[in-house]
C-alpha cells in the first residue's frame, strides 16, 4: 500500500518538473501528459497550477527559488481566503496565484500579523495570473491573501505557488 502511494506521487512529480524546467513554460502548459490526468489528479487543479507557474517564470530566472508546495482552491467570484505563512527576515519572497478560468480577474496580497498590508509596491495582477511580492521586515506570520475579483465561472479554481531568494 505504501509503495502504492509513492508510486502514485511520483506520476505527478516529473509534470511538476517539466514545468519548472523548461525554457518557454507555454508547450508545456497546452501540451499536458494524458497520464497524468490518468491518477485522479483534478485537471482544474493542474491547470490552475500551470498558470500559476507561468507567472513565476521570469522570477525564477531572476534567481527565485520555486517551492514545490503550493496552495489550491476555488472561490466564488467575489470572495477571498486566507493562507498562514511563517516568513523570514533577511529573504524576499513573491508569491504567485493562477487560474485557468478564461476572463477571470484574481488578486494576491499579503498582510502582516497586524492585518496591514507588508506587499512591495511592485505586486501586480494581470486577469487570470498575479503576483504579490515581500521582503518582510521580521520573522513571523503572514496572511496570503487570494481572491477571485471576477470570473464568469460559478466556482473559480485556482493555485498559489512561491518563491524565495
């Protein structure tokens, strides 16, 4: 049974790979592996996921280091949820949120434990993709902050991905 499990996540581990791997991320987001999908693994969430790592890419060439763990939902348009996460003093960080919804407008931010918004001026989002960037002044809790602005879709699916340097 164990086995079985590894077997089954290590399927998943050479897509994430691949994405994280090559030059032009765009081949290997309309190209998906049928095998893949083979395991369970929710498409929504793959693709969602995809963009999120899309959005990550020229960071990561600028020396950002991509986790391999990552965040995914869906939300109502409208709405937003919160993520924890202990940051560093002394690294930058920037954190990444995709959806493969078509017209969709989402947001990232992220606030201090104080509830004050501790993003660089440099974060953005562009419809489907954003990205909210912070060089935290102390070591401590954060709240990631990810919302569906707009979507023509009921439910919203959707991935947040970070890195750090």
């Amino acid at each position: 049974m164990i086995a079985d499990n590894l077997t089954e996540k290590f399927r998943v581990n050479p897509f994430a790979k691949v994405l994280l791997c090559t030059t032009s991320l765009l081949p290997a987001i309309v190209v998906l592996p049928p095998a893949i999908f083979a395991s369970g693994v929710d498409p929504t969430t793959v693709y969602a996921r995809a963009w999120a790592v899309l959005a990550a890419e020229p960071y990561v060439k600028q020396g950002f280091h991509m986790r391999e763990d990552y965040w995914v939902g869906d939300l109502a348009s409208g709405k937003r949820k919160a993520i924890r996460q202990q940051l560093f003093k002394g690294n930058e960080y920037w954190f990444w949120l995709g959806t493969e919804v078509d017209h969709a407008k989402v947001s990232v931010h992220i606030y201090n434990s104080d509830g004050k918004l501790a993003e660089q001026p440099d974060s953005w989002a562009k419809g489907q993709i954003a990205a909210a960037h912070i060089i935290p002044k102390t070591t401590g809790s954060y709240f990631i902050i990810v919302s569906v602005e707009e979507s023509p879709a009921a439910h919203t699916h959707w991935a947040l991905a970070y890195g750090f340097r």
